[in-house]
C-alpha cells in the first residue's frame, strides 16, 4: 500500500511484532539530546559506584586483563585500555566522519561562514590551554595543558535541548560547527602532545594499510567487510607505533567519501525498471532475481554518501554505548571535597569556565570586528556568551585527554574532579545566562508589539 504524501510516494512494509516494539526505541537512539541525558546518567552512576561502599570492586573490575595472544605476539590490556584504546576509536572515526561532512556539505565549506566557529573554536582551545599552563608551568600537573581544550558536544546539544526554543537556531549550528573545529584540534593535540616514542615498523604497517584504502577506493571497492578488517590492521598498527591508536579512526573517517556514488537518476531510472518487472507477469520466471535484488539494495544505499550513511548507521552506538561505557569507566573518581582545592583541579575549572567563554568571546569579537567573520542577525554577544560557557562542558574529551597526560593515580583523579566539577559549573552558568536571554528577548517582543498595537 503507498501513501501519497506531497510528490513522494511512501511504501508501508508488513510489520512483525518486534519491529512494532523497536521502533520507538530507535527513533529516540537517532535523538541528539536523548544521548547527553543518558551519557550525564551514566557518569553520575559512575561517579555514585566510586564513592560507595562497593568503590573497590567497582574500580577493579577497569582493571581486568583482556587480550588476545598468537604465538609471540601478544596483545593484552585492562578493560579499561580496550575501551580507551579500541572502542573510542570508533567514537574517533565517527568525528572523522562528522569533520569530512562538514568540509565538503556542510558550515565549513564556505571560508566565510565557516570564519566565525573557526576563529571562536580558536580561541576556545588556546585562551583555556594558556591559563592552565600559567597556573601549573613548573608543577606536576604541567602537561595537562590540553585537558580544558575540549568540548563534548553531547552534552551541549543535551542542554540546549532542555533549554527547547529558547535557543536560537543559529546558535546552534555556531556551536556544532564550533565543536567540530574544536575535535580538530583536540585531535591534533592528541597526536602531536602526547604521542611519545614511535615504533617506525608498526608505524608503517598502519600507513600501509591506509594506503591500500585509497588504492582500493580509487578502483571502487565498495566491501564495507574488507574496510572494517583493513581499520583494524590500521589500529594494530598505529596502537603498536606509539602514536595514539584513536588517531586511525579520525584518519579513515577523513578519507570516507562524502558525496554519493551514484546520482538519483539512476535509482529512479533502475527503480523505475524494477517498478515495472515486479508488477508484470514475468518475475516469478525471471532469471537471476537473486543478483538483481542485490543491484537495487547496493543503487538504493550508494544514492546517499558513505559519510552520511555511517554517520546514521554508527551514531546510535557511538552515542548509547561507546560513550557510555567510556564514561562508565572513566568518570569514577574515588575523591574528597579537598581535592577540589588542589592546583591542578582549580586549574582546570579556570580553563573550562573562564578559559572557554573567554576566548570564544575575544577571537569571536576580534574576527567580527576585524570584517573576517560575521554574527548571525538572530544572535547577539549576550547569546554568545552563553554558547561559550556551555562549550566549557569538556566531559568526554577532556577525560580522554586527561588519561593520556598523567599516568599518576593521584594526579590524574584531582585533574578528573576538576573536569567534573568545571563541565557542570559551564553547563549551569551557560544554561542560566542563554535563559535569560531569551526571556529578554520575549519581553522586548511583546513590548514592540504593544506598541505597534497601540499605533
């Protein structure tokens, strides 16, 4: 049965059960906000678990050996490494995925658009990361420098959807674009900060690999089956060179294609083909029907970009599992009221508060009035303001980073404090501000309105 719904013809398939019941389920998985609510969840609970009376087994269960072993080699880990080290990767890849969309389609394309969230994101990583390094250079907590630089885009988006409409549209895609920049240079910081010793021999194992991707894309290879084995050749490979193995996600995402293999003529002229041999009388004794069932599968999915339909595909995941237990395992912090006083962790809150608005605020400021970038008209510096404190929420990548600069237990639990304690001051402060602001705005309607009224 097909629904006329404007020009589009919509098909209704026959319904199981199951499908019936999953369907809510995977409209609320494809909801940005839904994710931030359940990641805020789980780093609550992780945070509960560390500091009960069940906190040991709690924390020892990061801790388990996993691996694998054949003959000499061997490649063994906590839980926890696997989920740093391997899981994220795909978190990585999908930012990759999410940077390319945005180059090629998106708000970056355009240097003139994309010169506001670049110069803001420019200095939403450099003003935090000065401030940190002024208040520890010479101290034990000096090479946490990139721990404030971050902004966890699950948790603004989560925010911005309990604020609903009072957000201006414009700001939100400012933000988005923002923290894609933002991932770019967390990315960087990544690779380039903490990357110590290379092993040359795996390093060119995994730039091998990532040759043989673009061999293979430029001959058309479209087996998502032989990508996925070669991304794991790619992270053996850059996880035993010494450079962080998250990097090869970001990489491969980058050389995903971001446009479609195919044009929309040629589905509609092969559907339209198809149209017409399913409703005759020849395809019960058509030859091959097995072969052509999978020609119109692969036109229907190469119609869209890989980048966009790995986006859609992984997203879900990502979000409700990946960044999850990554949180799960990484937000449990065992700590006293005394270690939110330390150095360290004040230096952090500084940077993620006063650091991220701060520099959004002055590159901003300086790019507009410099004629390099223009303010969206629906969006005023008070708006921005806001949009500033909450892109000092740095949950997710500033604990990555966190892990990767202090390898010392105690140091690394008051720099986790402070990202915990300086996210969630951001996310008030930003959300009361940006509130604020909309009531303002309300008000100053409503009186224009009047008096257009009264005229």
């Amino acid at each position: 049965m097909a629904h006329k719904a404007g020009t589009e013809q919509i098909l209704y398939l026959p319904q199981e059960p199951v499908q019936r019941l999953l369907k809510p389920l995977i409209r609320f998985l494809h909801v940005e906000a839904a994710s931030g609510i359940f990641l805020a969840l789980c780093a609550l609970l992780a945070l509960l678990m560390a500091n009960s009376p069940w906190s040991s087994d709690y924390l020892a269960i990061w801790k388990l050996p996993m691996g694998i072993s054949i003959g000499d080699f061997q490649l063994v880990h906590s839980l926890k490494h696997w989920i740093n080290d391997g899981l994220m990767a795909i978190f990585f890849f999908v930012i990759g995925l999410e940077v390319k969309r945005e180059i090629v389609v998106g708000e970056l394309r355009e240097l003139r658009r994309a010169a506001l969230p670049i110069s803001a994101a420019l200095g939403g990583m450099l003003v935090p990361a000065g401030l940190y390094f002024a208040l520890q250079v010479g101290q034990p907590g000096q090479n946490g420098w990139g721990v404030p630089m971050a902004t966890d885009i699950a948790f603004v988006v989560g925010c911005m959807a309990i604020l609903g409409s009072r957000v201006p549209a414009a700001l939100r895609v400012l933000l988005l674009s923002l923290a894609i920049v933002d991932d770019i240079g967390a990315i960087l910081v990544i690779a380039i900060g903490y990357t110590d010793a290379i092993h040359l021999s795996w390093l060119f194992t995994g730039l091998s690999g990532i040759g043989v991707v673009f061999f293979m894309q430029r001959i058309g290879v479209r087996s998502m089956l032989l990508y996925t084995l070669l991304g794991f050749l790619i992270w053996v490979g850059f996880h035993q060179s010494g450079i962080h193995a998250t990097i090869a996600g970001v990489v491969i995402g980058l050389m995903t294609p971001a446009r479609p293999y195919l044009k929309n003529n040629v589905a509609v002229e092969l559907f339209a083909g198809a149209s017409r041999l399913l409703h005759g009388d020849s395809w019960e004794n058509e030859l091959h029907r097995p072969e052509k069932v999978i020609t119109y599968q692969r036109v229907s999915r190469e119609t869209i970009s890989p980048v966009e339909y790995l986006i859609y595909l992984l997203h879900p995941w990502v979000a409700f599992l990946i960044m999850p237990v990554f949180a799960l395992a990484n937000a449990g912090v065992a700590f006293q009221m005394a270690d939110v006083a330390t150095s360290t962790a004040m230096a952090v809150i500084i940077g993620l508060m006063l650091g991220k608005p701060l520099g959004i605020l002055l590159f901003s400021w300086l790019s507009v009035k410099s004629g390099i970038a223009q303010l969206p008209a629906s969006v005023n510096w008070k708006q921005l303001t806001a949009g500033g404190f909450l892109a000092g929420i740095g949950f997710t990548m500033a604990l990555f980073i966190a892990g990767l600069a202090f390898k010392d237990e105690s140091l690394l639990r008051t720099v986790k404090v402070g990202v915990l304690l300086g996210s969630f001051l951001s996310a008030v402060v930003g959300m009361t501000i940006l509130g604020a602001s909309a009531s303002e705005t309300t008000t100053e309607n409503n009186e224009i309105e009047n008096l257009d009224a009264n005229n």
